[in-house]
C-alpha cells in the first residue's frame, strides 16, 4: 500500500495560575498547561482504501501526566466521515473501536457550529491527509479544541483545557 504523506498539528494551552490536583488525587503535581498533539501518516490502497495511522498525546508539560493513544482509521471510497477506528488487539490483529474518531466528529458537530460541519462535508476526501489538512484550514483552532476533547478521558487535569467529550 504506498505511502502518502504525515499530517499532524498541536497546541497549548496555558492557565494564569497552577492547577492543583484534587484532595482525592495521590499525584500533587500541579498543572500549568496542557499540549495536545496528533500525527497522522496516511495510505491509499488500490481498490479505494485509505487507512491513516495515528497517534495522539495530551500531555501536561513538567508533570509526568500523559496521555498517549494509537490508532487506525479505516474508509473506503472516500467516506472519510465513516470511518472505522481500529486499535491493536493482541499479536498482528486490529480490533475495532468506537472512540476518538467518534468523539472528534461529535465533537466537531456539536462544539464548532455549521463552518466546521459543512467543511467536513465539502474538503476532499481523495486522502486522509488532504481532508485533515482541509478540515484543520477550515475549522482552525476548534479542530485542535476537538482533537484535544476527543483524547482527554475526563480526568482533572485536562478536561479544564481539553473538555469532556466523555471518550
């Protein structure tokens, strides 16, 4: 399956003041910002797939608070909006998941308002890396908003900047 490019983008988000960690909490690291970053390498299959590999990490920079998921997105004839998330099962098999994809998108509808959601509909879909370059063109910082939301797992330390898109 050839090669097509690597999309990615991040970004921070700072606070005025340390965030202290909740009285229940047994880590006292206090947060100051949140980076999410996302990387994608994407692949165009003969009969019409396009499988894009990626990973993402929201990360609370000077702590030791990470979060790191990888993944694939699977779409056949360009139904990107569809597309199947699969995630590592055991040896050399993928498993299919609802999670990231689904909470980006939901996102995405929900959180950005009728620009991003009729640019989700209207940017090509030849590639993953044409539509995520559009979608991001588009949709600006909601899509990195997005990105970040459908990461964070609702915990305190990065739903304040991410949200809780409840992944």
């Amino acid at each position: 399956m050839p090669e097509g490019p690597t999309v990615g983008f991040d970004s921070t988000t700072n606070l005025s003041a340390p965030l202290p960690a909740p009285a229940d909490v047994a880590a006292r690291e206090q947060v100051t910002s949140v980076k999410s970053s996302f990387f994608a390498r994407t692949f165009s299959g003969a009969s019409g797939e396009q499988l894009a590999a990626c990973a993402t990490v929201l990360e609370a920079p000077g702590t030791s608070l990470k979060m790191v998921d990888a993944f694939v997105l699977e779409a056949h004839q360009g139904d990107l909006l569809d597309a199947k998330e699969l995630v590592h099962a055991s040896g050399y098999q993928l498993q299919e998941r609802d999670g990231w994809w689904d909470a980006l998108t939901g996102c995405l509808g929900r959180d950005c308002g009728g620009v991003c959601l009729s640019a989700a509909l209207a940017c090509p879909k030849v590639d993953w890396a044409s539509f995520l370059v559009c979608l991001a063109g588009r949709c600006g910082v909601c899509v990195v908003k997005c990105a970040a939301c459908a990461t964070c797992n609702c915990t305190w330390w990065c739903k304040w900047a991410a949200g809780c898109c409840d992944n």
